[in-house]
C-alpha cells in the first residue's frame, strides 16, 4: 500500500494537471498517434507522480517527465494489447524503437513545439467531417481540461449526453482516420470557424463561469487568450485579430468585476483604474486592425463594442449611440436571442428604462430566453430603476432561480433585499 500523499504536494500536483494537462496530451497525440491512448498513458503518468514524487521529490522540469513517463505507461499497454493482437506487434516495436528519443525527465521540450502541437490538436478536434457539438465538447474536453460536467452545465446537457458526443467524436476522428495536423492554406477558412467559436466559448467559461463560488476562473481566459493569440500567428484573418481583441478587452476589468470578497460588481459600478491599461491599449490597436480591413465579422464588431466601453472614462460618459449603431450592424450579421438582448440593454441606456423594457419583453415573449437568467435580471434592473418594485422582485426572483453562479445569486439576494 502507498504511503499517503501530504496535501501540499497533492495540490501541487493538481495544480499542474489544470495547468499542463492541456499541453502533455497534445504532445502525447503527436507522439502516440492515439487520442484515448495519450489521454489513458496522461493520467497513467499523473498517478505516478501521486506514487512517486513523495519520495523523489518533484522533477524541475515535470512536463518532460510527464510526457516521457506517459510514453513508456503507453508502450506498456500496447504490449499488453500486442500479447493478444498480433497486429499490435508491429507498432508496439516502432514505439520502442522512437522511445529512444524520447525527453527525459531533465529535458525540456520548447514551448514552440509545444504550441504546434496544441494547434495540430484544436484543428483535429475541430475537423468538418465531426458535428459541432462534437467539436466543441472534444476540444473543451481534450485540449483545455474543463470536465465532462463542466461542458455539460456549460452547454445545458446531461454529463451523460456530453460524455456520448465525446465519445462519438473520439470514434468519428478514429474510423476516418483523421490527420493530426495543421490544415492546409487552402483548407484553413472552412475550419476556422470552429476553431473561433471553441476558443471563444472557453473564453466565456472562464470569464463567467457557468457555476460555482467564483465569477472568473483565471486560468481558462488565459489559455484562451493563449490559443487566440497562437492563432492569430497562423493565421492572421481579421476575425481572429478581432476575436483576440475582444478577449483582451473583456479580460482587461477581470481585477475590477468582484470585490475583496467575491461580490459581484457591475461594470457601471466598477473601479476603472483597476482595469488593465496594457490589455486595452493592444486590444483597441487589434480592434482598429481588423475593422480597418472592411471584411470583418461578429467577433470584431464585439470587441469594437468592448473597446468603447474601455476608453469611457467614466460609466456616465460612455457612449451609448455609438454602441447601439454597432449592436445594430451586429444583429444583421448575428441576429441571436442574446445579441438583442445586449442591443436591449443598450438602448435603455441611451433612451431610457421603459424603451429597454419594450424590447426585452418583445424577447422573451418569443421564448427563446425564458430560461436565460440574465435576460430576467436585465429586465428586473430597468423595472427597479423605474421604481416598479412588484415586478423588480417578480424577475429579479425568476433570475435567481435560473443562476448556479454564487457570487450572481448572492448579487441577486442583495438586489431583492434592497427592494423591501
């Protein structure tokens, strides 16, 4: 029986799971060939280091070791397979014989190398002969660690649904033998899209987390941030210029959305001088990039719309029309539930609570955001500011149970408090 693990080294080791389990499984990929084989020798290797680092210490470089503790855990279970499959005989020798150039445990692997191989994997998860769901959840799943229940609450399914688009997309990659690669020049715009949309949604997860005790989770908007940026060197299309912009903008007054002790803080309520200059300066000079070209799309309108917002210097002196004018070029190009909402919000600012209130009701009598908590709370917000404290309270309560996010109930508690 192993000794037990002490707690510091336990958290140390959770702590880099989150943060490399990401980069060890796509290198694991390029090496193994094998996404449940990577994924199975990854975890194999992190177990070892619970077992193991008690007693060695850990490594000053644990990535490599990782990765080359990963690879002999796989070769490992190819022979197993290969003792009963004799058709495992020959790759399990041409395992063995690239083991020999395998890191140790004191080499590094470059983070060049490391960022082609993540690239290779988002392109993989995110391949047209797999269905967009698939392709979300893989790549949420594979290459930026979130859970199974994680995508799940994300994305309103069962863990049990998630898991089989996971799997169906696992077994689609396998039978059409789909390349573990960048695509090529000429293939690269039908499969940005995805890629866009996948990376963005791990932006939103970390940037409002679907649920739990914290609003941000730090680690997510910075991979994000990562992966748009490693994009953007790729291929640098005006769309994931702006893509990239957007996220920067909406990171930069990440420190000013919650308090000291992790109360929400609305964006017109917010410390500005909090907010991250360095982000908004490049994020600004990206939005100005892109728009520049004339050909693009909604991630850049967005991050046009952030950007106006980040050179208010005040939430008074914000510039509402100039906001509306941009959510109105944005509707024609994405007219989404929840593009009109922000359009709704937006025009309340500029012409009033009762002309907010109007477009809102007219959303959700179509239906499509009943169960959208923000729209009840963005429609409990201009009846408060009315003074129609009836139907504050009636909304405010239909928000509150539609939101796992603690620090967004207890925003909401307040608000229904203060009502009384």
């Amino acid at each position: 029986m192993s000794p037990p693990v002490p707690e510091q080294l336990s958290r140390t080791i959770e702590t880099l799971y989150r943060s490399e389990s990401g980069r060890v499984l796509a290198t694991l990929v390029r090496l193994l060939g094998d996404l449940d084989l990577a994924e199975e020798s990854m975890h194999e290797a992190f177990a070892a280091a619970l077992e193991s680092w008690p007693r060695t210490g850990i490594p000053d470089k644990p990535r490599p070791w990782l990765i080359s503790t990963a690879r002999f855990k796989a070769i490992d279970a190819m022979r197993r397979r290969a003792r009963s499959d004799g058709a495992q005989r020959d790759l399990v020798a041409h395992m063995e014989s690239r083991v020999k150039d395998a890191p140790s445990g004191n080499e590094e692997i470059g983070d060049e190398e490391i960022d082609d191989d993540r690239l290779r994997l988002i392109f993989t998860c995110c391949h047209p002969a797999l269905s967009p769901e698939g392709q979300v959840a893989l790549t949420l799943r594979e290459i930026c660690g979130l859970t199974t229940e994680e995508i799940a609450r994300a994305f309103l399914v069962t863990p049990a649904t998630l898991a089989q688009r996971i799997v169906r997309a696992k077994t689609r990659i396998r039978e059409a033998s789909i390349p573990y690669e960048v695509p090529a020049p000429q293939e690269l715009p039908e499969r940005l899209d995805a890629v866009l949309q996948v990376i963005y949604l791990v932006f939103n997860e970390g940037y409002s987390a679907a649920a739990g005790a914290e609003v941000t989770r730090a680690e997510l908007t910075g991979e994000a941030i990562r992966l748009g940026r490693l994009l953007t060197k790729l291929q640098p299309e005006p769309e994931v210029i702006g893509l990239l912009a957007l996220m920067l903008l909406q990171e930069s007054r990440r420190a000013a959305r919650t308090s000291p002790t992790g109360e929400l803080i609305l964006l017109e309520n917010q410390d500005r001088s909090l907010w991250n200059r360095e982000q908004i300066a490049e994020g600004v000079a990206l939005v100005e990039k892109a728009l520049s070209s004339r050909r693009f799309g909604p991630y850049t309108l967005q991050a046009a719309i952030a950007a106006v917002h980040a050179e208010a210097e005040s939430a008074a002196a914000t510039d509402w029309r100039q906001i509306v004018g941009l959510y109105n070029q944005l509707v024609r190009i994405q007219p989404s539930p929840v593009v009109h909402l922000n359009r709704a919000v937006a025009i309340a600012e500029r012409d009033g609570p009762e002309a907010g209130l109007t477009h809102i009701d007219a959303l959700l009598g179509h239906g499509e955001l009943a169960n959208y908590y923000l729209a009840h709370s963005a429609r409990a917000e201009l009846y408060r500011r009315l003074g129609r404290t009836a139907e504050a309270r009636s909304s405010y309560e239909k928000a509150l149970a539609l939101t796992q996010q603690e620090p967004e109930r207890q925003f909401l508690q307040q608000r229904i408090r203060q009502l009384k």
